[in-house]
C-alpha cells in the first residue's frame, strides 16, 4: 500500500475539517465556564454549515481514497448535507433546552461532531472496515448523549439497554461480514459484489448477508429487532432523542446502500424479500403499537418503527428508482422527526417534559399557533395531501409496485390509514379536548420557537415543491 499525500486525501476534506474542529472546539470548552459554553454551541452548528458548503460546492471533488476504503460520489456527498443540516436542526433545538435544566456541558455538542463524522464515514464507506468504523463512531457517541442527564434513573437505564442491545446489533453486523469475508477473500464491497455474482449460491455467503441484514434492521430499529427504541426515545434528553432519531436513519440508509447494493447487489432477489419480510412485520408491529400509547415520545418511537418499514419498502422496491424513493423518505422522515420531537421541546418549560399525549389536551385555546405548528407536523407524519410526507409514502408505494412487490405496497397502503389514527389523536387532544390540571407555559426562546416554526411549515412548503429534493435522490443513484 502506498503512503497517500495530501492530493489523494482532498475528497476526505470535508471529513477533516469536521473532525479538526471537533478536536478544536473540545479544547476550547476547556477554557469556558457555564456562562460562555453557548460559543461552543455556537461554533459547533457554524462547523456543520461550512461542512455543507463544502460539500455543495464540491470543495476536495469526488473519489476514491485510502484504495478504494472511502468513496466520495454523488449519493454520498447528497446523504452528508442532508445530515449535517437535519443534525444542525437538532444543535439549534437543544440548547435552551439543556441550559433550563442545567445540563450543558460542551462535550455534547462535540460528541454530536463526533457522531456526524461517524455518520458521513458510513455513507462514504467502500470497504467493511470503513463500514464497521463510521458505525462505531456513531454507535459509541449515541450511547454517550442518551446518558447525558447522569442524575436522571430513567435516561441511564436507557443508555444501559442501548449500549447492549446496540452492541448485539454491531456483533450481529461483525458475524455476517467476516462470513462474507471468508466466503468472498475481500474487505472490499466492489470486490465482494463481483464475488458475489460469480459464487450466488454461496451458503457462507448467504448466511453472511442475512446476518448484515438482521444487523442493519438492529440499528434502523425494524421490528422484530425494534425493542431497545421506545425505551431510549422516552429515557433520553427529547433534544438527544430528535438527533438520535433523525439524522442516522440517514446514515443508516447509506449503510444498508453500499453493504447490500453495492456488495450483495447480485444477491438482491434474496435480501430484498428479507427486507420486504421486515417492512411489513414494522408496519404492522409498530403502527398496532403506537396505537396504545399514552406517552407522546413512546408513541414517536413505535410510529419510528412503522416509518422504517416504509424506509424498507423503497429498499426491497430494488434498483435505482427503489434507492431513490427510499432516500427521498429518509430525508423527509429525518425533517418529520425533527419537527414531532421539536414539539416537544418548545413545549416543554423548567421542570415540565410535554411528554405525554394529556399535555396536549386544550393547547389551541392557550396557543393557536403552536397547535397549528403541531396539527402540520402530525399531518405530515400521517401521510395527509399535499404534505411532505404524502409523497414520500407515495413514492415508496410506487417503488414496491414497480418491483413487483404489490402485495408490500397493500400493506403499506392499510397500514398508512391505521397510523394516520394515532397522529389524529394528539390532534383531537389539542382541539377538541379541555386541558386538565396544572397548565405550564411553553418554553419563552424565542429563536426556539422560530426554528420550530420554519421546520413545521417547511413540511407544508416542501410539500408543494417535492420535485426538486425526488430530483436530487435520482440524480444519486443515477435513477
């Protein structure tokens, strides 16, 4: 192997400076007391648009490095602006929440640095390692932020499970790439899809792709491998809960892209009847689910399970117009997630969670504008025209029929009218229900309150001009 310079390293650019400054600003911190701590904060979100400046304008081109380990395309750089813009969101949303609680500290904005890199490693990755590496970084500082609040019972206990369960979910993930391994004599993806091609009955190598398989469906959250989610979305800080619960779907999208099109491609008429199988026991298990809840972030955390089964159903649509759907929901699912958990937190005060569904109760006659925020964002969620989320159900429906998948796409077409019930629940709550109890004042920032606001009307906005971000998805994978 030959020692690369600094020419053959520029499509990493936007990866160094990412991870340069996370290094920078964790320094920084060193020297900040509580008061000062929002320059971190602050420093942090102005990293993440320079990244994506970088990559917009094509700063360090596309290619290959490291022989072939990293990959700098087209539907890499559009997957890295899409999370490093969705992660800002969630930057921006949790700093008035930490500094009510007294819970700042500056390494949660770098682990979330840290993360991002893991992320956009894993969307780039052209070689197990690389996979296996970005999903650690990822993995190691997830578990770190869900235990953030130390003196909170609940949130450790859920950075417990998740950094188990988690763990399962990387081994399973290990196990089935050193089967590919030993079946293929490759680490690389575009190596082991042409062995693929040629040893298709491989049972080492099937078996290998299954496990990956289970493993990428562990990290999605997609039943039945979905327990550890609605007990990390309910113990976790609500910010940490909207990053972990948006942007790496992202990542993981990425991760299931180049693991099984790009290194079990010509395996795909069997992974893709595994990931029709997973859709629809997601759909059915997470929409049943959410259909009993009481918590308002437990219920996100189900209805994440039932959005990942339409995730899956892009995927096992096959080919370049399935990924493109499926990419085209995880954006639109990443910028949902963000809005529902943002609720949350612009509705959450000192010492107050907005957790539950009865909070909700009465909210139009306190605040007709957030609750008409709020009846956008669960619109969205439920698949209502002409949201956002309309089409991205639309266009992984259409995918599964035109991958002769019609069946997928007739569960998936019974189960959007069933989830469409729970979401039209917290609407009723805050329209037609009266407020019971104490009633607590949303949370006053009023920058918070803007953010939120462009987020929920932008679901409504991007709703009537959907096309470009299709556009761009196609443009990915050349669809």
């Amino acid at each position: 192997m030959t020692i690369p310079t600094a020419a053959d390293l520029m499509p990493l650019l936007p990866e160094l400076v990412l991870v340069g400054a996370a290094f920078a600003w964790l320094m920084l911190d060193l020297f900040l007391d509580a008061r000062q701590r929002v320059i971190t904060h602050v420093l942090a979100v102005a990293t993440l648009v320079v990244v994506i400046a970088m990559i917009a304008s094509g700063v360090g081109g596309q290619g290959t490095v490291l022989n072939g380990m990293f990959v700098r395309d087209t539907a890499a750089d559009v997957m890295k602006v899409a999370i490093c813009g969705i992660s800002a969101f969630a930057l921006v949303y949790g700093w008035p929440y930490f500094r009510q609680r007294n819970l700042y500290q500056g390494e949660i904005a770098v682990l979330m640095l840290f993360a991002i890199a893991g992320m956009m490693l894993l969307v780039s990755a052209g070689n197990l390692l690389m996979v296996y590496l970005g999903l650690e970084m990822l993995a190691l500082c997830s578990y770190a932020l869900v235990a953030v609040d130390r003196d909170s019972p609940i949130a450790s206990e859920a950075a417990i499970k998740y950094f188990v369960l988690g763990s399962l979910a990387s081994g399973l993930i290990l196990y089935g790439m050193s089967l590919i391994y030993g079946a293929t004599g490759s680490l690389d993806l575009a190596t082991i899809g042409a062995a693929a091609g040629a040893t298709t009955s491989s049972t080492l190598l099937i078996t290998g792709v299954v496990f990956t398989v289970a493993g990428i469906a562990f990290k999605f959250g997609a039943a039945p491998f979905h327990m550890w989610l609605p007990d990390v979305y309910h113990g976790a800080p609500t910010p940490i809960t909207l990053f972990i619960g948006s942007a790496p779907k992202l990542a993981y999208f990425g991760m299931a892209f180049r693991l099984l099109e790009t290194g079990a491609g010509p395996l795909d008429d069997r992974w893709r009847l595994l990931l029709a199988a997973l859709a629809v026991a997601s759909l059915v298990i997470g929409n049943l689910s959410a259909l009993v809840q009481s918590n308002f972030k437990r219920l996100l955390a189900y209805s994440t399970v039932s959005h990942v089964g339409f995730l899956l159903m892009g995927l096992a649509g096959g080919g370049a117009q399935g990924m493109a759907a499926a990419l085209f929901y995880a954006i639109s699912y990443a910028v949902m997630s963000a809005a529902a958990f943002g609720a949350i937190v612009v509705l959450a005060g000192r010492g107050f969670e907005a957790d539950n569904i009865d909070d909700y109760k009465g909210l139009n006659s306190r605040n007709p504008w957030l609750a008409g925020l709020i009846l956008c964002v669960m619109a969205s969620l439920a698949g209502v025209p002409p949201f956002l989320g309309f089409w991205a159900k639309l266009a992984v429906l259409r995918a599964a029929f035109e991958g002769g998948l019609w069946w997928l796409a007739i569960v998936g077409l019974v189960f959007a009218v069933v989830g469409a019930f729970y979401y039209l629940r917290i609407v009723k709550a805050m329209y037609f229900e009266e407020a019971q109890g104490e009633q607590h004042a949303p949370n006053q920032d009023r920058p918070l309150h803007v953010l939120f606001g462009v987020n929920a009307l932008a679901l409504l906005a991007l709703g009537f001009a959907w096309n470009p971000i299709m556009a761009w998805c196609k443009y990915a994978f050349g669809a």
